[in-house]
C-alpha cells in the first residue's frame, strides 16, 4: 500500500512539474528592449503565440504558446482564461506591436480583447472559457486561480495605462465599462453569513451569484485562497467607495477569523500530514465551510471532510489545502489602511485589533 501510495506521489509531483513549466515566462518576454521584437528571434516567438490563437480569439492554458508553433487541428484549439492563459499572451502582442508595428500582432490583441467583452456575463462575471459549457462548472463565474481577476487587472489596464493607447477608443471605453461591471459582480458575489460580509467562493453562479462547486473535491465554500487576489484588486483601486472600502474591511476581518494556529504540515514517509505545534505560524485553509467556517477538505469522492490527515495521499500531495494566505492579506490590507485612513470617512481598523475581536479556527491534528 505505501509503495503504491509513494508511486502516486511521484506522479502528481511530475505532473504538477510538467504544468508549471509549460507556462511561458512572460515578465522575460516582456522585459526584451524594443529591437528584439524586431529581431529573428522575436518574430518566431511571436509566431509561435499567433499560431496558438482559437477561432474565437483566446489561447490554451498550461501551455508554452511562445516555445514552438501550433501544428494540429486548428477546430480543436480550446482557449481559457484559466491559469493565466489569454491575458499574458495578449500583453505579449501589445507589447510587440508597440516595438514591431506589425498589424497581425495588433489585430489578435484586438480579437481577444472582443471576446473578453464577448464572454463577460450579464451578471458581470467570466465563464472558464468561451464559449461555457451548457452543463459543466467550468461555465461558472471563475474566481478559481483568480481567473476573473486576472482578466480585470488586464481591463484595467487597457483602460487606463498609456502603453495601450494604440487601442481606439471605443474599445478603452468598453474595457473601462466592462471592469466597473465586473466590480459590481465581486460586490454581489461577496458571501453573507448570519449578515456579515465574508469573502468568496471560487465559483458562483453566473445568473444569481450564488456559490457553486468546481471539481468533485472542490466543494461549495468560503475561499481562502482565491479571495487573496479578490481582495488585492479592491485595494488597488485608486478611488475605492465606501462600499468598496467595507467589503474589504469585512474581507480582512473574515481572515482573522479563519486562522488556524497550533497546527504545521509536516511530511510523514512522504506524505504531507498535519501535528499539532503550538508554536507553527497561523495557516489557513483554501475552503471553509460555509455555515460553520470550519476547514474543508475532500477527496474526489466530494465527501467533506474536516480533518486534512483524511486526505489520500493523491490528493494531499496534489493540492494546496493549506497556506499563510491570511498573512499577504493583513500586509496588503496594513499598507492599504494607512493609505486611505486619512481620505475615508469610514473607520479603518488595524489588523491586531480584528483578531483580538475573534478566536482561531480549530482543526484535528496528530
């Protein structure tokens, strides 16, 4: 049993290698001077990237689109927003028109930029991908690896940074449009529980904004991981309402109530398992239960479980359940409160302050 057990560790460890580096490096393409991109060497890159583009203008994820040239058949080419895909390669374009002026680079930015207007639900949210499966999660409005949030940072952008002022501005004005509406969506999404604002769920429901399930093991919760980059977004906003402000407020205290203490993740026989340290730093868990903020866990079975040592080892070695999530939040949130405490007319509290007011969640350990 073990050597099987060590066998599957082995496995999902190569796989999550291979998927991370499949993903191109963008910073280091985006970083070449001007010349490169008007080089031999940068036109097969960017080759490379246009060959990879699907019919309806996004590019597949958890693949090196700017390694080699796509040379299959064309209709089975399925774009994502997931992991990254489509927002890095469209920076990629922009990037190079601005130092190539070729048309083609900006004519598929341009296109996947429509069908990021395209995709946006009524509601204010994205799919996975486009078009949604009728029936799968993956139609869902996908905070999951901050998908939604990485296609409004992009908006943003486009919006409001002078690099893409080579974008008309009919289409700015859409982005500008589209991101506001997507904030509106975040602030609805926002879970209520006994009348306090909490944080999200890595999917909701793209017609009521309801929290849904992802994967089999990925159960209806309160996220502890994908609401990190929901909430970074909200304190970037250079003129944030007070509405926005309180959602934020309500984000952060919802952290200090999460935390787990006197527990670290060790491994035993190379398997992750949880002992109990009063001395560990606070962890938290990447799903909580909604109704009762205890840490959730499961295995593809979707059976909840409150206990991470009842993880098979597949899917503890597999997976990030835990990490020190809260600890980014309380740093962005700190410099975010005394950036604004001054120009708000709402009560900013510290961060020492809202976890004095709560105590840390309880978990199983060894």
């Amino acid at each position: 049993m073990m050597k099987n057990a060590k066998k599957m560790i082995v496995y999902v460890f190569l796989m999550c290698l291979a998927v991370a580096q499949a993903r191109p490096s963008w910073g280091r393409y985006l970083a070449k001077p001007d010349p490169w991109f008007r080089s031999e060497e940068g036109q097969q890159v960017l080759e490379n990237i246009l060959s990879w583009q699907d019919h309806h203008g996004s590019w597949p994820k958890n693949i090196d689109t700017a390694a080699r040239r796509f040379s299959g058949d064309r209709d089975s080419l399925q774009g994502s927003f997931d992991n990254g895909a489509t927002t890095g390669e469209m920076r990629m374009l922009a990037r190079a028109f601005r130092a190539a002026g070729e048309l083609r680079y900006r004519r598929a930015f341009e296109k996947g930029l429509d069908l990021i207007f395209k995709a946006q639900y009524p509601t204010g949210g994205w799919p996975q991908y486009y078009p949604p499966p009728a029936k799968k999660y993956h139609r869902h409005i996908t905070f999951n690896d901050h998908a939604m949030v990485l296609l409004m940072e992009l908006l943003k952008e486009i919006a409001e940074e002078p690099q893409y002022e080579f974008v008309d501005a009919e289409r700015r004005s859409r982005a500008q449009t589209a991101f506001q509406h997507g904030l509106e969506c975040i602030l609805k999404c926002q879970i209520i529980v006994n009348g306090q604002r909490t944080v999200w769920c890595a999917q909701h429901d793209e017609k009521d904004y309801t929290p849904r399930p992802g994967r089999s093991y990925e159960l209806v919760s309160l996220s502890g991981g994908e609401s990190v980059s929901i909430l970074r977004l909200l304190m970037n906003l250079d003129d944030p309402s007070p509405e926005i402000a309180e959602a934020i407020i309500a984000g952060v205290r919802w952290y200090g109530a999460a935390r787990i203490e006197g527990v670290r993740v060790v491994m035993e026989d190379d398997i992750p398992r949880v002992v109990c340290d009063p001395d560990a730093p606070a962890l938290w868990a990447r799903f909580y239960e909604i109704e009762t903020n205890r840490p959730l866990f499961s295995n593809r079975e979707g059976v909840p479980l409150y206990d991470y040592n009842l993880l098979d080892p597949e899917r503890s070695i597999g997976y990030k359940w835990l990490d020190d999530w809260g600890e980014d939040v309380f740093d962005a949130y700190e410099r975010w409160r005394k950036k604004w405490q001054s120009r708000l007319e709402i009560d900013l509290p510290v961060v020492k302050d809202m976890l004095n007011e709560t105590e840390p969640c309880k978990m199983p350990c060894r």
